[in-house]
C-alpha cells in the first residue's frame, strides 16, 4: 500500500491508491462536460462493480453528493488545463 508520506503522488506523479485514480476518472468526465448523471452512474459502477461492494440505500445519494462536490470544486479553477495547487 502506498502512503501519502511517501510524495510520489505529488507533482504530477501516481496516485497515493487507485481511489483517487477512480476520483481523477470522475474530475476528467467532468471536465468533459459529460452529464451528471453519467459520472453519477461511473460511480456507482465503479463501487459496486470494479471495488465489489453490494449496493445499498446510499449509493445514489452519496455518488450524488460527491459529483456535485467536485463540480463545485473544479468551478473554481481558472479555465485550461489543471495544475497541483
């Protein structure tokens, strides 16, 4: 397992653990413009699908909550390409 004390994921370099690589998919797709729904669904996929959990009552909010989360988040930044700040 890595560990975030190790820097590696800092400054362009991989993910401190493919949970983020899975938030980086959901902030690219937004990125993208891709409908909120879409990234929702990725989500949940990605939960149930890819991590192998079993789906409960709030999967779909949680998703949601996260999505928008991170699409307020990313309205913040200046227009291009992202940078690490």
């Amino acid at each position: 397992m890595r560990e975030i004390s190790d820097g590696d994921w800092q400054d362009g370099g991989a993910c401190a653990d493919e949970y983020d690589s899975y938030l980086l998919q959901v902030v690219s797709k937004l990125r993208r413009g891709e409908p909120k729904s879409e990234v929702v669904a990725y989500m949940e996929d990605t939960e149930t699908g890819t991590i192998g959990l079993t789906p409960n009552e709030t999967l779909r909010s949680r998703a949601e909550a996260t999505v928008v989360a991170i699409g307020e988040y990313l309205e913040t930044f200046p227009p291009g390409p992202l940078k690490v700040r």
